[in-house]
C-alpha cells in the first residue's frame, strides 16, 4: 500500500521569503497501518513557479494504468485565493513523476478522479472556491486525459460552474472539501469528504462524512449521511499545528471494511475503520435499518397515583439477573419521586427469560436518603438518590447512584449489599459512602463485574466526560477516587456533542467489553450509543457507533418531565439477546432488545 502524503520541515528560503514548504512524502506498508520510516521519500517537490511555495495535501488515484496525485499548489505568497490551485503529477510506477500539469486556472482544491469511466466519460470530483466560498463539491467531464489541463475547457466549465455542483452543504456557514478518490459500492459511489461545520468562526468543527452518489450518474445522490461519522476526539486530534481537526484524503474497501486515512490536527496521518455496509444503512434516505426493538407493551414502569413516594416519576432503571435455577429473575431498581421531588429507589422484578413483563412490584421504596449529602437542603427543591447502576462482584452488589442535597453538587455515592440479600429482598444496605472529589459535579457511575490485572475499574462523568479510575480494593472509607484517565469524551458536531455518560456496566465479549452510553445533543436531545473496550486495558476505546442505536421516538420518549429523553442504567443479556432498561422522558421505565452478535458486528468491522 502507497501513502501519499503532506510534509512540512524546518523553514527554508524560497525568493526572499523564509517559509515551512510543503511538499509531499510517499510511504510503502505491507497491511496499510505500519509504515516503515526506511520507506519514507520526498516525491513531490515545487518546481514549478505556479507552485513555488507549496504542495499540499495530495489525493492518489490509479486510472487506464497509470497513477494521478492530485494536490493543491501554492503560486502566490502571502497566500491568496487566486493562487491555490489544483495541480496533478502523473506516474507510471509510483517510483518517479513522469509530468505534472496545472489543472484549474481557478481557486480549487482537493480533486480527484473516479477510478473508471462512466458512460465513456473521465470524471473527477473536486472542490471549487475553497479559499473564497461559498465552496462547491463539482463533477468534471473530461473525453481525454489531456482534457484535465487544457485552459479553455475549465473556462467554459467555469462559467457553468453551477450546472456541475454536487450540493452538501446543510448550512450556510458550512464548508465541503472533497476527500477521497470514489469508491464504488454494489449500491453506487462512496465519496468520503470533510464537511467543516461554522466555518470562519471559532465554532468551527472539521468533520468526516460520506455521500452515496448513483453508479451511472454521479451527479445524483442518492444517500448521504446525517452529521459528522468522525470529528476530533482523540488527543492527537485535537492538538497539533492545527489543533481539533479530522480531515480525510484518503479510502480503500477491505472486504466489509471501508478504510478512512485522515490528517489529524494538521500534524499527523491516522487510520479510521467502518463497516461499509452500517455506513450504507445509515446513509440511505429512504430506509432506516430497525436495530433495536421496543418492548411492545412499553412503558413497563409508570408512576401509582396512591404512592406518594412515586406518583410523580419513574425512570432511570439498573437491573441485574440474579437467583439461582429455581427463582433466577431480573432485578429492577428504579429512580423514583414524588410531589415533593425526593429521589429514591423502587424494586420491580420480571422473571427470568422473560425481562420485559413485569412480574412483581414493591409498594414501598428500598433505598431512601440517609446521610446529610443526599438529604433534602432547599425545601421544594430536586434531592435524593438518583440514577442507580448495580453490579454483582464477589457475593455482593455494588449499587453506584448520584447523591445530590440541593446545595452542593452531584456528587456519586456507593452502597453495597449481599447478592442473597437483594433476592430474598432483606435491604440490609451498607452505609452510603461518597467517593469522588468533593465539590466537582460526577454522575453516572459503574463499576466493571471483574478485576482487571488485579485492579477494579470505575467509570464516572464529569464534566460532560466519562473517566475511570483504577482502584486497589473497594473499600472506599480508606479509597479515594482521583487517579482519572479520560474513556469517552463529547464528539464536535455529532449528536453526543456536549456530554456523554456511561449507561450500565460494560458486558464482557470476546471481542472486547460491551458498554451502552447516553449521549446529549446540542439541542439536549439525549440517545444511547455503544462502544468497545479492550480486554486488557478498559479505558481503552476499541471502537464506538457513529450513529446512535436508540433514539426518542415513542411519545412515552418525546414527552415527560424531560422531553426527548432515552437514558439507560440497566443492560442485561440472554443469550445473544441483550436488554436495554432505560427511561423515557424522565418519567416512565421501558426496555428494548437488539442482537449481542450485530451490536459486536458493526463495532468490529
């Protein structure tokens, strides 16, 4: 595998300027990952005076036997629109340049060709105006190759410019910039590219996405994505010479795996991987792939007018299965409250191979305030215990929840109890322990079912961000938590932008641990994604849904306290079965199912 790819050095002179020049290096790799520094050579240089100061950001393209790399040239410094423009240097071996051309008289960037003809024509794709928008993503028809440098056909294409325009735009301050060379799909055209969302502003947020363009006219789409399917995320993403960038330039399909390489923050080149064929369902406009199924007898939890403790709310459930053969069911705890907006803890269960049905409902509270932190400190105002996760380690289980007294901040607390304890329903909870940093606001909490390397794993949020903390023992009256390593951050531009949550404990898999995770919207829409943990390392993220998995749709999930709400606490699993316990609304409980083995196929490709 060949990588292309835009160099910058020490400054040097170039006239009477002292400048970084970009040039361009090329790269060999056996398995496309692992590029050998031996390898590494500078390929193209500025020759020409139409690209003295620069060559930028190539795109490579074999075509009838021989190999294009398109790039932008730098003819003007200080740089300027009308001297940023595309170029293309052509070879025969990827060895040596055997010519290179000017392609656009005008300001363009990013081109690139299809890969074939299409109805006996050459197309490229490229991007025109990218330094004096508004930018168009354009289709260019070409007989010959010779055609692609040849002045008077690019002024005549220009002054049709928007007969040729390719629209993506979905607002306007948006920017496009097309990605990389097409690659063609049993479906049509898959056209990675940069969708730079309020451009010009310190707003601005550099995502990927992908358009769906029809095999025999690639001026029709017939698919697009919705948002971003990538935005910076990772640290070498968001800080570099130009930090929070992911910008694309590169794809090859792998069997079911569409490849994306990427600059990251201007400083690096970076591999992404999706299976094509979720990316195809998600992109198609006329067909949603059904993936998670309701429970139809949704809401299974509602509030009981005569219960003052829960006649306002219920939601928000942890569940653990639990009992041996004879009485094994799924255990329920569910926030709950009042008129008087006190958070406490309900119980509900549902026999075993069923988890949807309710089975048996308590009339009292198992869980209530005890100690001063989550006691009520403002009268009328929202305290409590809110939002319980429980897992089973050892013989006990550990029910995480945010403690919260109207004053100080939320803050997670622990309590445990014995496994017999909660299924002969005998509520000897240990006294509640708070066991994050005081006066920071943490929430969602969890623990993983097992040690890793002899260590137990706790996830909480704060801040809009999921950490974990590495402890020695759960004894949390000697435990403090503050050792915190980032897990899973709010992605720019992407339906989890401004906080993202743990839902339930991770689920182990061969594959990696399984976790759900709630997501809020700039608009405070909140979905569940799902995300892939390594094995040995938990805080280390495998992979995770571009898209969301469960969204508000139900009125059950569009209407309550909050509207468009969808907040899981509980995962269970039955065979390859795994059932989601959420709340809709912040008001009711409800559950959904979805296949262990799809969710596992779209994270690992």
């Amino acid at each position: 595998m060949h990588a292309f790819y835009r160099a910058m050095g020490d400054p040097v002179v170039v006239g009477d300027k002292h400048l970084a020049l970009s040039t361009i290096g090329h790269a060999v790799s056996s398995d496309g990952a692992h590029f050998k520094d031996s390898t590494r050579e500078q390929f193209i240089m500025p020759e020409e005076e139409w690209e003295r100061y620069g060559c930028e950001d190539p795109r490579v393209c074999e075509f009838e036997g021989k190999y294009y790399i398109f790039y932008t040239a730098l003819g003007t410094y200080p740089f300027s629109a009308e001297g940023i423009r595309v170029a293309v240097a052509v070879s025969d071996d990827l060895k040596k340049v055997n010519e290179r051309h000017l392609v656009t008289p005008f300001n363009a960037k990013a081109m690139t060709l299809f890969p074939r003809r299409i109805r006996g024509k050459i197309v490229a794709l490229l991007s025109a105006h990218t330094d004096s928008p508004p930018t168009r993503m354009s289709l260019a028809f070409f007989d010959k190759i010779e055609d692609m440098w040849d002045i008077d056909y690019w002024q005549k294409w220009h002054s049709e410019i928007d007969k040729h325009s390719v629209n993506s735009r979905r607002g306007e301050r948006d920017q496009i910039e097309v990605g990389a060379a097409p690659v063609e799909i049993d479906e049509g055209w898959l056209v990675v590219y940069s969708h730079i969302q309020n451009y010009g502003t310190q707003d601005v947020i550099f995502g990927i996405e992908a358009l769906l363009l029809d095999k025999g006219n690639p001026s029709k789409i017939i698919g697009h994505t919705h948002g971003p399917i990538m935005a910076p995320e990772e640290s070498y993403e968001k800080y570099g010479h130009v930090p929070f960038i992911t910008f694309p330039s590169g794809a090859l399909l792998s069997k079911d795996t569409l490849q994306i390489y990427y600059g990251a923050a201007d400083t690096t080149c970076c591999l992404a991987e999706v299976n094509v064929n979720d990316l195809v369902a998600a992109m198609k406009t006329d067909t949603k792939e059904k993936f998670v199924t309701r429970f139809m007898g949704n809401p299974i939890i509602s509030p009981i007018t005569d219960h003052a403790w829960e006649n306002k709310a219920t939601f928000n459930p942890a569940a653990i299965k639990l009992g041996n053969k004879a009485n094994r069911k799924t255990h329920i705890l569910y926030r709950a409250m009042g008129a008087d907006n006190t958070s406490v803890i309900g119980y509900a269960a549902s026999d075993d191979g069923d988890g949807c049905t309710i089975s048996e409902r308590l009339p009292e509270p198992i869980y209530v305030p005890r100690v001063d932190f989550e006691s009520k400190g403002v009268p009328g105002g929202n305290s409590g215990c809110e939002d319980p996760r429980i897992t089973e380690i050892g013989k006990r289980v550990y029910m995480c929840y945010t403690a919260y007294n109207g004053i100080k901040p939320p803050a997670v607390a622990v309590t445990s109890i014995s496994s017999k304890d909660l299924v002969d329903k005998n509520w000897n909870w240990d006294e509640p322990v708070i066991i994050t940093e005081e006066r920071i606001d943490d929430k969602d909490a969890c623990f993983l079912p097992e040690k890793v390397k002899d260590e137990y794993i706790f996830y909480h949020r704060i801040d809009g961000t999921v950490y974990a903390d590495r402890l020695k023992s759960l004894d949390f009256k000697n435990e403090k938590v503050m050792n915190r390593l980032q897990v899973l951050a709010p992605r720019p531009g992407m339906w989890d932008c401004r906080k993202v949550g743990l839902a339930a404990p991770p689920i182990k898999t061969k594959s990696g641990w399984l976790a759900l995770y709630h997501g809020i919207s700039i608009h405070g829409t909140y979905r569940v994604g799902a995300v892939l943990l390594s094995l040995s390392d938990p805080t280390s993220v495998i992979a995770r849904t571009a898209a969301p998995i469960l969204e508000p749709v139900e009125s059950y999930e569009k209407n309550g306290q909050v509207g468009n709400v969808v907040f899981p606490c509980g995962l269970t699993q039955e065979g390859d079965t795994l059932f989601i316990y959420y709340g809709g609304g912040d008001s009711v409980v409800a559950v959904a199912t979805v296949s262990l083995k799809s969710l596992l196929k779209i994270l690992t490709c």
